[in-house]
C-alpha cells in the first residue's frame, strides 16, 4: 500500500503478499542476535546431518549395484530392476554441486 502496488485490480488473478521472516529482518529495529546465533547452529547441526545421511544412503545404494553387501537391506523383489528402469543415469550423491546448464 505505501508504494501503490496496484494489489486486487487485476480480474481472476489472486497473489498471496507474505513475506519471509528473513526478508523482514531489515525493517526491525531490533537485532535478535541469540536467535540468530542460534538458527545458525541449528543450519549448521542439521545440514551436517542431513549430508550425513545422504552419504550414508549414497554408500548403501552403491553397494547395493555393485553386487550388494551383508547387512544392506535387500528392499522388495525387483527393486534394483525398475529402479535403474526409472532413473539408468543416478548421478552419485556427494556434496558438489550439480553441472550447470548452459
């Protein structure tokens, strides 16, 4: 309203106007310095987590086309087959990031 977006002119067009707290954090007056240290850590404990898991998922996967090892969990009959039917070219899971398109 303050900058006169021409908000509900338009006919059969609805537009949600939300914002992010992140996106809102430059219009306080106040800093919240804890609660962004902690959100920091949080980012940090969970994405190692996370990339954790993915590598131990990617580890299991591999075995599991390589001929498969003891202990992997074998998964329904047929699995493997209509898995590498869906997706034959699976790009390995590590923490680089994908090649970008032209």
């Amino acid at each position: 309203m303050e900058h006169r977006l021409p908000i509900g002119c338009a006919p059969n067009v609805h537009v949600s106007l939300v914002l992010l707290p992140e996106e809102c954090a430059s219009l306080s007056t106040r800093r919240f310095r804890w609660q962004r240290a902690r959100l920091a850590a949080l980012r940090l404990a969970f994405g190692l987590a996370f990339r954790r898991r993915l590598a131990r998922l990617d580890a299991r996967r591999r075995s599991a086309a390589a001929g498969g090892a003891a202990g992997a969990p074998a998964g329904p009959p047929g699995w493997e087959a209509a898995a590498s039917a869906a997706a034959p070219a699976m790009a390995p899971l590590t923490g680089s990031s994908p090649p970008r398109r032209g």
